[in-house]
C-alpha cells in the first residue's frame, strides 16, 4: 500500500500530524519527584515525534494543534518549527494554558518512573472541528493521529471520530493506538480506541497494548482477527521485532540487536520509520525495516527525538541479507556514519 493521497494545492505536504505536545521537564539526577532538585526542559508529544522524524527524513511534515499563549507555547513551537516542520496551522489559546508535565529518571517502558501531568483544561484538549484548521489536516498524502487526542476531551474524540469516518477523497489516515490507561477517566477507552482503529487505513499497535487493552492474547493473528478492516495492520513485538499484516498476506522482521540508551520514543520512531518507506513506496519487508532502524535512531539516544541516518545509509542497511541483518549490532553514534553501523554488520 502506498500513500498516493489527493494533491489538492499548493499547501499539500506528505503528512500531516494532530495532537498535543507538552514541555517536558527531565530530572537532573535519578530519584523520587520529591527529591529532585531541578529539571532540564525538553519537549514531547507523540504526533509531534513522528513529524519531526520524518521532516528530518527529508518529508515535508506539518504538525496541526493547539498551545497556550504563553512561553512554553512559544518554545513548543519553535522547537519543533526547527526540525523543519510546518507550524503555521497551531493555533495559540489566550485563555487555556500549554501542557506540561515532570518525569523521573526510571524506565517509562515498564512503568518504572513517576510522571506528574499538568494537562487537564489545556490548550490541546479544545481542539475540536472549530478550533483547528481541518483544511489543513486534509491537504496532506497521509495524516496521522494518535489514541491519546482521544482521550483528552469530549471535544478531542469527536474531532477523531469525524477524521477517522469514511469521506471520499480523505488522505491515507493512519493511527497509533497508544493505548495510556490513565489518560481514560472510564472503561470505554479501549472500546473507543478499537472504533476508531477500525476506521483508519494504517494502524500501529503494540501486543502488549493490545493485550492490556483488549485482552488478545493469540499473537498478531488474533489481533488481526479483531481488526480485519484497516488495509495495513503493523503488530509490534518488541525485541521480536514486528510483524504487518497487508492486502498481500503478512510479513514479519526480527527486531535489531540495539545498545539502548533510553527506551522512549521508539515507539513514534517506528512509525516514523514506516510512514516514510510507505510514502516511498518501498516494499512491505523495507518499510518495517526502515521502522526498526529509526526506532534504533531513537534508542541510542537520551530523549525521545533522534536525528535519523541519513536516507542512503539507512537504505544500505534495510537492504542487508537475511544473514546480515540478524548480525546487526547498533550502538550510540550510528546514525552519523555509515562506516560505523557496517563495521558491525562484519562483526560476528
């Protein structure tokens, strides 16, 4: 499946991302909350991520949303404007003010962590029909969306549930679960998240998302079997690897040997990775390979964003043999020299 979307004008970029970003405060030393005596300021949002990644690709990328009319706003936008993404379309709130929130130093993958959120009545939670620009959201090839907008307002699902709806001519939509339990004030939010899942054209989920969430416990297989309706099915496995279910059958990629430095942001990187083989229009095997090397670009990194390697070094490498791949060994640094990631490509 390739995202061949309707061109439409002169705005029309390759994707197009909704979603809150939030300035992130970082702990200066590991320890409780309590015990941490200052912070150093970052920023974070899932939407925003993969745009980044791709804009850094080489993709043209727009990040559609809301922010207070405050500093943090001010530092949201210029941040992510510098990665090269499109920030016209984010409309300041005079009244309601930018997310953000303080984590500690542990392990968000496992929950080993305490993050403290200072979202609720943000700018982000009144996006709505009204509130952002739709004609922006729809000049795109691919327009991606994420379960946690839903989650944030009332205002929010319905704004998702009017994208993710059958429209003749909508961009390819595609749909990170991102399934966050405490984002859901009641039970529906895993119901709500296989509704609109089912409505787009590109969904990504993790197995263990979608065994907390809907209680599959089969594999990719039965998580398919929940979702027949989206054209692509990407199934993460983490250290398996991925598997994607597509109109030609199923298709699975070990995951890459990594030398982790943070495990965050790679589930955004991923599919970062995926979106730009897909608007490439490279094959099934190469676009989860291509997921896997950005999400590798994101773990060898302390934050959630990572510069991913450069297009021609990241295509040697989707392109190793079956053999070659399984040896591949990614460290901190990679990403800046082709010599370096092939070096460990010869290492048995």
């Amino acid at each position: 499946m390739t995202a061949t979307g309707p061109r439409n004008g002169t705005d029309d970029v390759d994707v197009v991302a909704l979603g809150e970003s939030m300035v992130t405060f970082l702990p200066s030393r590991p320890g409780r909350l309590a015990d941490v005596p200052s912070f150093t300021r970052a920023i974070g949002g899932a939407e925003s991520n993969v745009v980044c990644m791709l804009a850094a690709a080489g993709h043209s990328a727009r990040w559609v949303s809301r922010v207070g009319a405050d500093g943090f706003g001010d530092h949201l936008v210029e941040t992510i404007g510098a990665y090269g993404v499109d920030v016209t379309s984010v409309a300041r709130d005079p009244d309601r003010p930018t997310g953000i929130y303080f984590r500690t130093a542990g392990d968000r993958a496992t929950d080993a962590h305490e993050v403290a959120y200072y979202r609720a009545g943000s700018a982000a939670s009144a996006m709505a029909a009204g509130t952002v620009e739709t004609a922006a959201l729809r000049a795109c090839r691919v327009l991606h969306l994420s379960g946690i907008t839903a989650a944030l307002s009332a205002d929010c699902l319905g704004l998702l549930r009017e994208l993710t709806a059958p429209r003749p001519g909508r961009p390819l939509v595609s749909f990170d679960v991102n399934f966050r339990p405490g984002l859901w004030r009641d039970a529906q939010g895993p119901r709500v998240l296989l509704d609109l899942a089912r409505g787009a054209d590109l969904v990504f989920v993790g197995e263990d998302e979608a065994e907390a969430a809907w209680g599959t416990t089969g594999g990719p297989g039965a998580i398919r079997s929940l979702l027949p309706e989206p054209a692509v099915l990407v199934v993460k496995q983490g250290a398996e690897g991925a598997t994607v279910f597509h109109p030609g059958g199923s298709t699975s990629v070990p995951a890459l040997r990594v030398d982790v430095v943070a495990p965050v942001g790679a589930g955004d990187a991923f599919a970062a990775g995926f979106l730009s083989a897909t608007l490439r229009g490279l094959p099934v095997r190469d676009r989860l390979r291509h997921g896997h090397l950005m999400a590798a670009a994101a773990l060898t990194v302390p934050g959630d964003l990572a510069v991913p390697a450069a297009r021609d070094h990241a295509d040697r490498l989707a392109a190793l043999d079956e053999a070659a791949w399984g040896r591949l060994r990614l460290g901190p640094g990679w990403t800046r020299t082709a010599e370096g990631a092939e070096k460990e490509v010869r290492t048995p």
